[in-house]
C-alpha cells in the first residue's frame, strides 16, 4: 500500500543465501541510468523509463537516450514523472506501446495513460488510454502490465487522499483494467467501470503466475504487502492494513509486519514471486502456496523493478532516487542467472 513507508525496524525477513556483488553470475549490463523505473525488454534491446522524463535504450551494453513526444509535459515530483511502461504484445510488428506519467493540469498533479508509436528513435504519442487519474506527489501508483487475457491492467495510488480508495466511482487507490484502446471489458466486476480491484494504498508491482494476478503494496509503517488479486474484491485501504482483518476485505498472502520491504516491481515464474524492494534493498523471493518470504539477492542498494527473461532475471538499481546512497556507477541494470 505506499510511496514510501514510513519506519524502518531493524528486523529482517528470514534470509536465503544472497548472490551478492561479487557472484560471477552477475553481470552489470548497463550504468550511468536517470533515476530508471520500469524495465521492458525486446529482442536484446532494453526500453527503460526514467523517472525525470525520458526513456533509454541499452543495446549491447549502450545507453542512448529515446526522444519523446507527449501531449502532455511530464511532471516530475517526488514519487511522479514518467512511471510505467508495457510494449504491445504486437510490437513486433506495430513499434506500439503504453506508457504511465504524471502531468500538471491547471496546476493540478494527475497522471495519464498513452499509448506511444516508435519511429525513427522517437517514441510519440498517438492516443489517450485514460487520463485524469488523481495525482500527487506522493501515492501515484504507475505500474503497466498486459495480462495472459491481453487486457491492460493499471496500478493507481490513493495520492494522499486514503478515503478514495474505498470510493468505487474514484479511480484512485485502484487496480483498473482496460482493453489495449481504453475500453471497459465486459466481464469487468463492475460494469462500466475500469475498476478491477480496490482498498488500495500504492500498489506497485503486477505478475501472473498462470491466470493467478498478485501485486506488491507499501504499508502505511512497515506492513507491507503482496496481495493475490481477484476480480472485485477489497483490499482493506484505509480500513485495515498489514494483518488486520474485517468482513468483506481481503487479506493479503504476506505481509511485512514491523519490518519495512518498500516494494516495487515484482515478477513470477511458476513457482515464486520475485519482488523489488526499495527500503528492503534487495530482491525477496514469494513461495504463494507457502507464504514463505526469503531475501534472495543484496549488496546493490534499492532495487526498483525485475524482468525475467529467458532464465534470467534483470533488475535496475534506483539509487539516485533521493532516498539512497548513490554510488560512483549508479543507476545500473543488472542481470542475474535464476536457479
């Protein structure tokens, strides 16, 4: 549920053995990377958004900063500016994809959803997906994914208004889903209503495991979550947090208790949820028919999104986010074999 939770205890989840900086099985792909956010990857070239606007390229270890013409200005604030980020599932063939940024209007923060058209190294906005969704400079959400039913599925934050997340005609605190135009699918639970499942502080991350969806959340103090996501159903903002429990809302598969993960990106193969964590540094492991949580991977610093490819998994560190440490090289993407 966050931008950013609020405590660090010094607890820690239960450990697995990390492959740590120095494993020959890591390789620093690419370094030098503006605050990136969101990883997608094609044919051996990597698209990865970055936070202040812009949109780089990393092609056999180079970086090359992408052209980007929005309708709207990205408005880069605290936890806004430009946020996810999912290719087509034909950009293969039509250079499409979507994108998630926040913008300014009438000197009110929101954010917006485009679909872009890649052309001579240029990406360009061809059409609005959805627009208007509450902005702040905290709590916006950003998170793009297309699902194994090839609808477009959105993570929106609450943007520090809590009571809007339990408001089913408010898209705010919400995971929406759409047809790849911006339409509402018909067997959404709510007709005529993008909204797929709610009670949601700052959900952060999205992956399948099959046709099972799970979504990583901040907790308000620590309590952070990863919640298996059904259609219709609520996630407890601001009612209940962590393991508090009421009728008719949802609890979710872990939660962090006192111990602070700030989640982000995660991914799953079949078996295990790969989660980033920012306050957590590190790559935590999910088991969802256990439960069980280990960290699996540190010694980078804040970690912002994961991507499996073949058998690997790519991270990007965010360091230079204002609220790490950065070091001489950072941001970096990153590759990692999996086991």
């Amino acid at each position: 549920m966050t931008g950013c939770s609020q405590n660090e205890p010094d607890e820690e989840p239960r450990e697995t053995t990390a492959p740590g900086v120095e494993s020959p099985d890591n390789e620093v792909i690419a370094e030098h990377l503006d605050i990136p956010w969101n990883i997608a990857g094609f044919n051996g070239t990597f698209y990865l958004t970055e936070r202040n606007g812009s949109i780089s390229s990393v092609i056999d270890g180079q970086v090359e900063q992408m052209q980007l013409q929005l309708k709207e200005e990205v408005h880069a604030v605290g936890e806004g500016g430009l946020l996810g980020f999912v290719l087509h599932p034909d950009f293969g063939e039509n250079r499409e994809a979507f994108i998630y940024h926040s913008y300014l209007d009438n000197n009110e923060m929101k954010n917006r959803v485009v679909k872009v058209k890649l052309e001579d190294r240029t990406w360009t906005e061809t059409e609005t997906i959805m627009a208007d969704i509450p902005g702040a400079t905290f709590h916006n959400g950003g998170r793009l994914a297309i699902g194994p039913d090839e609808k477009l599925y959105i993570t929106t934050g609450d943007a520090g208004v809590p009571d809007s997340a339990q408001a089913p005609g408010n898209v705010a605190g919400k995971i929406l889903r759409v047809e790849l135009n911006g339409d509402i699918p018909a067997d959404n639970p709510f007709s005529g209503n993008p909204v797929y499942s709610y009670g949601h502080r700052n959900p952060q991350g999205l992956a399948w495991i099959g046709n099972d969806l799970y979504s990583s959340e901040h907790g308000q103090s620590a309590h952070d979550e990863i919640n298996k996501i059904e259609p219709g159903k609520n996630y407890g903002w601001p009612l209940i947090e962590g393991d508090e429990t009421q009728e008719g809302m949802q609890a979710p598969l872990v939660q962090s208790g006192e111990t602070t993960w700030a989640p982000s990106g995660i991914e799953a193969d079949a078996n295990t949820i790969y989660m980033s964590a920012l306050r957590g540094e590190g790559i935590y492991t999910i088991d969802p028919k256990t439960a069980e949580v280990s960290k699996w991977l540190d010694g980078y610093g804040r970690i912002r999104d994961v991507k499996i490819i073949d058998d690997h998994l790519y991270f990007i560190t965010n360091n230079g986010d204002g609220r790490g440490t950065k070091g001489e090289t950072d941001d970096r993407l990153v590759r990692v074999a999996l086991p």
